[in-house]
C-alpha cells in the first residue's frame, strides 16, 4: 500500500481528512536528509503533527551528535509549514518542547486560515522538483537576483547565508575540504557507513542509489575565478544546539527550495562541517563567530534522477 494507505489508517490531523493529512506527510518527506536516511517519524493527532527523530536512523560516525539528523528533520519540517500553507492552514509550530524527549522535535498546530503568497507557492510547486547535485557543474555565473533570493530565503528563517566570493578564502576552503574528505575517507568506521547508505541498485526506499550519482562531491577546486560556475554557501545559525539545529534544516530546505525555483542545482560540501576541527576552522577562515552547519555549493547543473523514499512513518495519536 503507498503512503496514503498507510496514514489513512491513523486518520487526519488539523482539521484536514486522512487523505489531504496523507499528501502533506509524503510532500514532507520529500526533504533532503543524510544518505537519505530519512531520520524522522510522525504521530497525527487531531489537534497537533508531532514530528520526531528517528533514533535508529541516526549515522553514529558521520554524525555522532545528531546535528545533521535535526538539520534533517528541519528540512522536513519546513516542506511540512509550506505544505500547510498551501493547504490553506497558518501552522504555529513549538521546537523541541521537551528537554527530556529532545528527539520530539517539533509540534505542529493550527494557527487559523492563511493563503499562499506567491512565492511561497512558488517554493511548494519546487519540493517535487528539488534534487541534490551530484554532477558537474556548468560555468554560468548565478545572477545577483538569484544571490539575493537566497540570502533572504536562509535570513527570513533565522540563518545567515554567507557567499563566499574571495579567491584567497576559496583556495583555502578548497584545502580543508580536501583534507577532511581525506581523513574521512581513510577511516574504515565512515567508509562502512557510507557504503551501507548508498551505491544500491535501486531496490531499496532509502538511501542514495548509484543511478542518482554517487555518495560524495568531489571537494572543492581551488583558485576558481570568482563570478564563474557555482557559488561556495555556507548556511549558519547563533550556536549548535537542537533548536538551532532544527531552524538551521528549516533555512536549508528554504534556500535549496529557492534555488530550484530559481533554476539552480545545489550541492552538499559536508565533510567541512563533519570534521570537527576542519569546522573550527571553517568557521575561523569566514571570519564569524557562528558555526558553519551547512555548506552548500549553488550553480548551473542539469537535473539528476529522484531519489526514493520510504511511505511516511506514523505512530498512533
Ligand atoms: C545535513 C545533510 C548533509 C548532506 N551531505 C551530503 C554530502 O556530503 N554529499 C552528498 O552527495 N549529499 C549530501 N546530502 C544530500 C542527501 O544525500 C540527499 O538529501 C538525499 O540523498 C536525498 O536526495 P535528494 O536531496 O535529491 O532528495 C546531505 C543532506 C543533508 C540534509
């Protein structure tokens, strides 16, 4: 049975029946998580959706605190807002409101009657389309029309999007990058985890397929003129901690949405910010007191192949 089916067995929540319910969860779930490990999980009640992590879907080595699952959940939990918005609901939300159940990581209520602006529904028709890079990228420079967009899209969510255009910070982004996918790549404990994420031929509801282009980027080429092919984009909050986590995987999923209302392709540079060290001294090189939690790299690409997901998980109410 597919996600309808499954979700029309615990009803609908906010005032929606168990088949409109059903379409927000799967446009949800539609979010970019690591190794597509789609880390979350529901639970529909007639007042409220709680969107919690999924403690089993965590990747111990690439990510032993959980930050990226939450950036994950983030992300999901702002195609969720939008979902809502579209569907005519004004959703008010609570972030992490447990500190002994930090793994709820959202409530989503009904907040009254709303209508789409126009840009927000230009970024709801983009969750289907919006695709992780995994190709080259082509050497047209992104507009400053596109640029602004996406600042805003990360600033109107609590985050900074910060461009990084000078070539001395460019080659040197370039070295750390090789040098964490280095170190991660020489450790058996990560090569494991990667290898059980992704190359699947296709079978499997989650993780990355070999079809939608390998697990990582080549890291950054140093000395790029600066205005030619993609953009270097690091996304930051305040501090590291799970709320800030969670708004950072909502400014994410706003920026990647922007992008590809945009025409742009967007890309994961993560072992920067996955490398504890390397993420100090990302954050040292831009100059900033805030900790990378992102980095991203935006451009000109043709899109590749969707990658599949798993009917969303939903416990009783
Ligand atoms: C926090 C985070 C880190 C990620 N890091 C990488 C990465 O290093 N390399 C990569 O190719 N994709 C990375 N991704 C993208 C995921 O692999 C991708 O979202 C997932 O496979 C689902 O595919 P989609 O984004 O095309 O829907 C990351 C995603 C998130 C949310």
């Amino acid at each position: 049975m597919d996600a309808t089916g499954r979700t029309e067995r615990f009803g609908g929540a906010l005032g929606l029946d168990a088949r409109a319910t059903a379409g927000l969860l799967v446009l949800a779930t539609r979010a970019p998580s690591l190794h597509n490990s789609q880390p979350w999980r529901f639970r529909l009640c007639p007042d409220r959706i709680e969107l919690r992590a999924d403690a089993c879907r965590r990747l111990p080595v690439a990510d032993p605190t959980g930050r990226e699952q939450r950036i994950g959940c983030g992300a999901a939990l702002y195609t969720l807002r939008l979902a809502l918005v579209g569907a005519g609901i004004r959703p008010i939300v609570t972030r992490v409101p447990d500190a002994r159940d930090p793994d709820l990581v959202a409530v989503v209520r009904r907040g009254g009657t709303v209508r789409a602006s126009a840009e927000q529904q230009r970024l709801l028709d983009a969750v289907p389309r919006r695709r992780t890079h995994r190709r080259p990228f082509r050497e047209t420079p992104v507009p400053g029309t596109a640029r602004s967009a996406l600042c805003r899209a990360a600033f109107e969510e609590g985050a900074w999007l910060q461009l990084v255009t000078e070539p001395a910070e460019l080659v040197q982004l370039g070295t750390l990058a090789r040098e964490a996918h280095t170190r991660q790549a020489r450790d058996p404990a990560f090569a494991a985890e990667v290898a059980a994420w992704t190359g699947d031929a296709g079978v499997r509801d989650d993780g990355v397929p070999a079809s939608a282009g390998g697990p990582r980027p080549a890291p950054v080429r140093p000395g790029r003129a600066p205005g030619n092919g993609p953009l270097i984009g690091v996304l930051s909050v305040h501090v590291d901690g799970p709320r800030e986590d969670l708004r950072a995987g909502e400014a994410l999923q706003r920026v990647l949405l922007t992008a590809t209302a945009e025409g742009l392709a967007a890309s994961f540079l993560s072992p920067l910010v996955e490398v504890p060290d390397v993420r100090d001294r990302v954050r040292r090189l831009l100059g900033g007191t805030r900790p990378p939690q992102v980095v991203l790299r935006l451009g000109h690409g043709a899109a590749g192949p969707a990658t599949p997901r798993r009917a969303p998980v939903v416990e009783p109410g």
